[in-house]
C-alpha cells in the first residue's frame, strides 16, 4: 500500500494518519462509549425517581430505543480500506449444465397447509 501522497519517498505522519485513524475506527468506538455513558446515567437517573411520569418514561424508552440504532450502525460500519476481491479465470473448459427451474414443484409447493 502506498501513502505517499505527494510522492517525495518519504512518508510523514500526516499522510499515515487518515489511514490508521479510519482502519482504527476512531468516530464509531468514540460514539457507542458515549451512548453507554448516557445509556447508564439515564437509566440510574430514571431508577431513582419516587414516581415517573409519561414524559419521563418517554425519554427513557427513546434513548433505550435509540441503542439499537447506534448498535447496529456500530456493526455494520467497516473500514473503508477493505481487501479486495480478486477474481481468477482459468483456461479450463467449463462443464456446467444449464437448468431450467420454471416449473420445478417441491414438497412445499403442493402442501396445502402452507
């Protein structure tokens, strides 16, 4: 991988750093840390009310409710800088068969209590 960026043989710390700083996924760890600490402090804070009203349990569902957004845009977020796919064509002559299915049944197909 090259990051030499202005193409002068050396690579500072400046071109090194947008790379490590995304392969590391900085913003996402940051942001789920944050969501934690106030995930935890809503929670204490909403356990500890004599009698919660509606307007306090909907806060409380939101921010519960949010979780789940911020949990899986933290897992389905990835690194920009992913392996690449290589594909390898071979010489060999290729001995598929060519199928129609169109009107395939299964088991499934004729069960009425589907």
């Amino acid at each position: 991988m090259n990051l030499d960026y202005n193409n002068d043989g050396k690579t500072s710390k400046l071109e090194v750093f947008p790379y490590w700083f995304d392969r590391l996924r900085i913003f996402p760890r940051l942001f789920i840390s944050i969501y934690i600490y106030m995930f935890y402090n809503v929670v204490e804070w909403f356990m500890t009310l004599p009698e919660p009203n509606m307007a306090q349990s909907g806060l409380v569902s939101i921010v519960v409710g949010a979780g789940a957004a911020w949990f899986g845009l933290y897992v389905n977020s990835s690194s920009g800088n992913q392996q690449k796919q290589v594909i390898v064509q071979t010489t060999a002559p290729s001995s598929a068969t060519k199928v129609d299915l169109t009107n395939f049944e299964t088991e499934q197909d004729n069960n009425p209590y589907r």
